[in-house]
C-alpha cells in the first residue's frame, strides 16, 4: 500500500486583529488536504465503487479503475473501486450507504482518500449472512446471492465489511469473515468463496459498533483535551519527541518569561513548558491527521515554540502554590465595557500598560507595576522617630528618579512640603503617565527601534500631574506622630544623666561609690510596666 503524498504547505499565521483564534478545540476540527473530501450520497448504488472530480484524480494522482483505500471514522477503512463523475464538486466524494456503514460515516463528514496499489487477487474468501436477513429464505444463498454478485466483477473486500447482494425480490446482508491474503483482496473469477457456517446474529454485530467520541454531545473542550493527552501520544509519538527538544524560535525572550514566572518550582515551570508545546502542536492540527500512520516530515521541521505559545500558556498555568486557590479570570475586553472611557484610559495607564509595556516605564525611572496594585514609598518609616520634616530631605532623591531634566525640583520640593512619600510617589507616576499618554497607545505594540520624539519628562507633564497632587498626611497628624515620638522616647530612655563611672564628670553616688548600674534598668523596667498594653 502506497500513499499519495501531497505537498504540505506550512504558513505561520498571525492573528494581529480582533481577538486571537482559540485553538483549544482544533484537534476536533477537518483538516486541510487534498485527500481529504466531504461523503456525499452516490447516484449510482454500487457497495464496491466510490466517484470523484476528474480535477480530484489528477490531484490525488489516480486513475479510472484504480484501487483506493478510504479511511473513515474509529480507525476504519475499506476498500473500493475509483471512477470519474463531472457532476462530483472537487472537494466531495460520493458513496453508498453500504460504503459509509462500513466507514462509520454520515453524509456531510470528512474522509482521507489513499491509492492502493497493491491490492492482490484472493485466494479464497469465506463470508456468511447476518441472520435477520435470511428468514424465510431457504435454498443455496452462493447460487442466488453470491454468485450473481462477484461474477466477473473482480470487487475489492475487506475483511470485516459487510455488503448487501440483492436477488429476487429481497437484499441479504453478508460479512467478510476471512480474506486470503489478509484483510483485504480483489474477488477474481478463480477466488474460492465459502458460504458455510452459522449466520452472524444481529446483536453480535451491532456490539461491535462500539461508543465514539461522535456518540458524546457537547464538552468538546474536554474532548479535544482527551485526545491531545492520550490518543495524539499514542498515534503519533515521534510529535512529541520533537517537541521534547524543546526548539524555540528565535523571538522567544526567556528573561520576560522568567519575570512572569515568579513563584513557579520546577514542577510549575514543566507544566508551562509542555503547555506551550501544546500549543504549538495544535497550531499546526490542521496539516496533522491523527488517522494518518506518519506526519510529513516538513511539518515537523517547521514546529518552533514562540512567544506567542508561552502567554499563551502562562494564561492557562499558575503556581502551585496557589492552585487550591480557585481564581476565575472573566473572559471580557476593553471593547465589551460601553461608555466609562475616563476610567477604562485610567485602568489602562495603572496596570495594563506598565505590564505589557515595562520598558516604556522603566526608562523614566519609574518601576512598573508587577501585575498587583502596590502603595509608594514612605517618608514615615515604622520608627515613629523618623518625621516627615526628617524624611523631606529625601524628597529630591525621589524626584531625581524621573528623566527631566528641565524641571525645577527646588520648587517642587517646596510645594511638596509635607507630602508623604507615597504623595510623591504618585505626582511622578502621573507625570510619567502623562508622558506615555502623549504617545498613542496603540504605537506601544509598533517597532521598539522607533527614535523616541519626546525621550524624557518635561515640564508640562509634571504641572498636569500636580493638578491632581494631593496630601496624605496633614499637620495635626503630623504634630501627633511628634508627639507620641517623642513621649515614647522619655519613657524608654535614661536621658542626658547617664554616665559610666570612669567618665568625666561622672556623678558619684552616696559614700563616693558609683551608681550601680541596674538602677537605669530597674526604672525603664518600671516604665516598661506602666506602659504595659496589656495591663
């Protein structure tokens, strides 16, 4: 048996309009092939002999009369006779009922047409009648039945097929049962056919029609989930062996996905690995035919895991740290909200943009948000000691960290008197913010290698972002952080008083000894009662 091997064209697709095409499902969609054609019900009813476009046979290479081996559905095949029919459409196939029972077919579905060309005469084939089909017959069914059938028709048969041979005024239904060579041959004139044996019961037969996935309605996900995991391993490993080399493309940037993978253990990093090369493998399903024994090795060659299948992937895995937490992501654009543009530009700017796009951020000084929403830095520290007027002194250092260099941060400092860290932290995000709005958002997904018209912050966009600067912390609660700091400092420290014995001016205790030393502690230990939170 030889097969036709058409030429596989490979094309990248990019999906750069409209949302991306989901793939989960394609190992459930037809193929793209020439010897892939859709059943259409025959004019002629013949079980031995199927019809196709004369364009058709040119394409698959076959001749009027040749021997094809059509395969169907639930690893089923036959065998039948070719012919030509102008009235065929190029990419449909016409057939019998007898033909499709055989193939597990239905009108509408999609078979592979393969030459056969070495489809040898049988030795002897032996057959016997379903028995539903028999009763009230009596008499010699090769004489009435078999004989007229075969006769110097030289039909191909597969061994486990089953035809209808009419005689008189009824149709009996018979079986291959056996094939001499095996599984298939061509009844010749001297091919001996033995009719002997008891009838094949109905019921025997129609459990061999077992449960596929055609029988499953709905949960096609799950189906295509099935398949990818057992049945595409198992057809067809050396898929997977390809891909367990893992080659990548030569756009793949390992250190972003590295920034995206913070939390994974190596468990977690294998998941998104094979996932990705999921991804990549379904891709390319419509060139891949799981009914097929091999894949062409140019389709092989040209799988590459890209970019493109690690978001992907990254969207469908997660740490398993948090995997008993379940986490439900809404599948909603921006397009799908009406109206509220104000506030879906605000969403965009604070954690859409400096996510998918952390280098435009980075190079104003700015750290982008790590895909959580994150407070600023704090001129009040946890040591209550620490004040607002100590902490303003580090308010330039802040400012220092945006590129503008024609802004006057002398008087922005004096503006800012006051402000908390995280006040000024967000007066620079919004100037960076304004910066990026100046560029059209959409130029972001554009060539990185652009000259930048506007490289750096400019005055302008820090006075719009003052506009909307606003003060966390006012003086009352400043004057009450003071306050309490400088209490607490009274009640847990010895004040100026303190000395070592043998420093100077040291003030000796009574009869010209030193103070002992526990006397300091004892007191601050009395302190540290009275100010017992609990008591």
């Amino acid at each position: 048996m030889a097969d036709a091997g058409p030429s596989v064209e490979v094309k990248k697709e990019k999906h750069t309009e409209g949302k991306p095409k989901d793939f989960s499902t394609a190992i459930l969609e037809r193929k793209k092939s020439p010897n892939r054609l859709i059943v259409e019900d025959a004019v002629n009813d013949d079980n031995s002999v199927v019809a196709l476009n004369p364009t058709t046979m040119e394409r698959l290479q076959l001749f009027r009369g040749d021997t094809v081996l059509l395969k169907g559905k639930k690893r089923r095949d036959t065998v039948c006779i070719v012919l030509t029919d102008d009235t065929v459409d190029e990419n449909k196939i016409r057939m019998n009922k007898v033909i499709r029972k055989n193939l597990r077919v239905r009108l509408g579905d999609v078979i592979s047409t393969h030459q056969c060309t070495d489809v040898k005469y049988g030795k002897k084939i032996h057959v016997l009648p379903i028995d539903d089909t028999i009763e009230g017959i009596s008499g010699n069914l090769f004489d009435a039945y078999l004989k007229p059938y075969f006769l110097e028709a030289y039909r191909p048969v597969r061994k486990g097929d089953t035809f209808l041979s009419r005689g008189g005024m009824r149709s009996v239904e018979f079986k291959v049962v056996e094939t001499d060579p095996a599984e298939y041959c061509i009844v010749a004139p001297d091919t001996e056919i033995f009719c002997e044996g008891e009838p094949i019961k109905r019921e025997d037969e129609e459990k061999l029609d077992e449960v596929g996935y055609d029988d499953v309605g709905g949960v096609r996900k799950q189906l295509a989930q099935i398949r990818e995991l057992v049945e595409l391993p198992l057809r067809h490993p050396q898929l997977f062996k390809t891909i367990g080399n893992m080659k990548l493309d030569e756009e793949v940037n390992l250190e972003a996905i590295s920034r995206d993978t913070h939390g994974y253990v190596g468990a977690d990093m294998a998941a998104l690995c094979t996932e990705a090369a999921l991804q990549c493998i379904r891709e390319k399903m419509d060139v891949i035919d799981l009914e097929d024994d091999e894949i062409d090795a140019e389709v092989l060659n040209s799988m590459a895991v890209s970019q493109d299948h690690f978001k992907t992937a990254l969207g469908m895995t997660n740490p398993s740290a948090l995997r008993e937490t379940v986490v439900e992501v809404p599948n909603i654009n921006w397009e799908d909200i009406g109206g509220l543009e104000g506030v879906k530009r605000e969403l965009q700017e604070l954690i859409q943009y400096p996510v998918e796009h952390p280098e435009k951020f980075e190079k104003f000084g700015m750290s982008p948000s790590q895909k959580r929403l994150t407070k600023g830095l704090e001129l009040l520290t946890m040591w209550f000691g620490e004040s607002v007027v100590g902490g303003q002194a580090n308010v330039g250092e802040i400012f220092d960290k945006a590129r503008a260099p024609d802004v006057d941060f002398d008087l922005l400092t004096k503006f800012t008197h006051g402000f908390s860290g995280a006040d000024i932290t967000e007066i620079c995000q919004r100037a960076c913010k304004e910066r990026a709005r100046a560029e059209n958002p959409d130029a972001m997904e554009d060539d990185e290698d652009e000259v930048d018209e506007v490289p750096c912050i400019t005055r302008a966009h820090f006075e719009d972002a003052m506009k909307t600067a606003r003060r966390s912390v006012s003086d009352a609660d400043i004057r009450k952080y003071q306050a309490f700091a400088q209490t607490l400092q009274q009640s847990r420290g010895f004040g100026t008083d303190f000395r070592f014995p043998d420093a100077p001016g040291a003030t000796p205790a009574a009869g010209g000894a030193a103070a002992p030393a526990t006397v300091g502690f004892t007191a601050s230990a009395a302190a540290d009662d009275d100010d017992d939170l609990y008591n």
